[in-house]
C-alpha cells in the first residue's frame, strides 16, 4: 500500500463531505441504505488511520439540516445507524486515545442517538489524542446564524461592550472554537460544491476532490489526497 513520504507536511485538521452513499447503492441496485451501511466501515478506516498519522482533529459531514427533508425511512434508518456506531465504537475511541466532539443541532436528534451522542462525548473527554468532530443536523449557514444570535445574546446582557465585530470574535461564538480551521477538505462522489458545509472555517482550506464514492474510501484514498495536499503551497492570499 502507498504510503506518504517523510518530506510532506501533514495536515493539521482534515475534514470530509462523505458524499455517494446513494449513487454507489444505486450503481449495485440496492436500496440507499445498503450504501450508508457499506459507508460507516470506511469511517471506521478513516477514523483509525487518521489517529494513527497523528492528525489533530477529523471532521466527518455526518448528517446534515438539509438531510431531515429526505424520506421518513431513510433518516430513521441514518439515526439508527449513527446510534450503532456510537454504541459500537466508543471502546475503539477509548482504545485510541480519541476525543468524541459533534457540532450542529444536536438537539434535533432522536433521544436515542442524542444520549449516545452526549454519553460519548463526556467518556472521551479525557483522552489526550486526536479529536473526532463529528457534523450533526449541520449547516454552515444556520451555524453562522447561530453564532450572530450568541453576540446579540452578549451584547443585550453587556458581554460585548465594542462597536466593531472581529474575526476573532464571530470564531469565538461558533460551534467548536477551539479547533483549528481545517487545513484540507476532501469531498468525495465527485460532487464539485462545498454543500454549505463549515462556510466560515474553510476561508483557506485546501480542497480536494475524488470520484470514489465514500463507501470505497479507504486509507490509501486518504494518503493519495494528502500528497496531493503537500504538493500544495499555501499562501493564504499573500504574494509567494
């Protein structure tokens, strides 16, 4: 297997729109939820090989706002499986060191994932390893919105005394603000957008696209997107 060479700067944040459960379902003539089952074993083998390169944090676009539209079954079918998989892998975050986090509405989750969710979180709080940021009932916009809600809040309850909003204060109110902004942001299923996805943090992100639908994603899908990063320069808007 391809490996990343020892010259090539990793990425400090990687984050993933984990597009193509359905088309690749579709593709084999099996109902959407055979894709989104085929898809949580590739989270299971990102998420190990990115603790395992010693990445500081992986947000996976697990769910998001727009995604309650689509058809009762299938979102029921997608909370049960986000309650698996929470069920099942909290040993193997424990094992590997890896702090659970979500961001999004977690509130609009079903009780039953919710308390999975939050349970979750609270037991790998303690870990000291790589960070699992975990989208939720996301949208960047709403997120956003959010945020500007929090400096109203702030500023009726006499917690923002300035005049003037900065960068640093809109980052401070958003979901997760301790985390860095992602350096590189794949997206796979070959869609070409960002679907509304961390619209504030991905000011400077790296984008890196990929026909393979999620449910083949694999590790060593993961290691060619990021040599293709480190052949990257990153100027940040500023002259070579």
């Amino acid at each position: 297997m391809p490996k990343i060479p020892e010259f090539i700067s990793l990425p400090n944040h990687i984050a993933i729109i984990m597009d193509g459960n359905g088309r690749w379902a579709r593709q084999r003539r099996r109902p959407r939820i055979f894709g989104h089952r085929a898809g949580i074993e590739s989270i299971r083998d990102i998420v190990r090989c990115s603790a395992e390169l010693g990445l500081e944090v992986l947000t996976l676009y697990a769910f998001s706002v727009e995604n309650w539209s689509r058809p009762g079954g299938e979102v029921k079918l997608l909370m049960t499986l986000l309650a698996d998989y929470l069920r099942g892998e909290k040993q193997e975050l424990m094992d590997n060191d890896i702090v659970l986090k979500s961001i999004g509405r977690a509130n609009d989750l079903p009780p039953k994932p919710r308390r999975l969710l939050r349970q979750v979180i609270a037991e790998t709080a303690g870990n000291q390893g790589m960070v699992l940021n975990l989208a939720l009932s996301y949208s960047g916009r709403d997120e956003l919105a959010r945020a500007m809600t929090r400096l109203l809040e702030k500023s009726r309850n006499g917690g923002f005394p300035g005049k003037k909003v900065s960068e640093a204060d809109v980052t401070a109110l958003l979901d997760a603000p301790g985390l860095p902004d992602p350096d590189l942001l794949i997206r796979t299923g070959g869609e070409m957008r960002v679907s509304n996805f961390l619209l504030w943090q991905i000011a400077y992100t790296e984008l890196y696209v990929t026909d393979i639908c999620w449910p083949e994603f694999r590790r060593r899908h993961l290691y060619r997107a990021i040599r293709e990063y480190g052949k990257r320069e990153r100027r940040f808007g500023k002259v070579k």
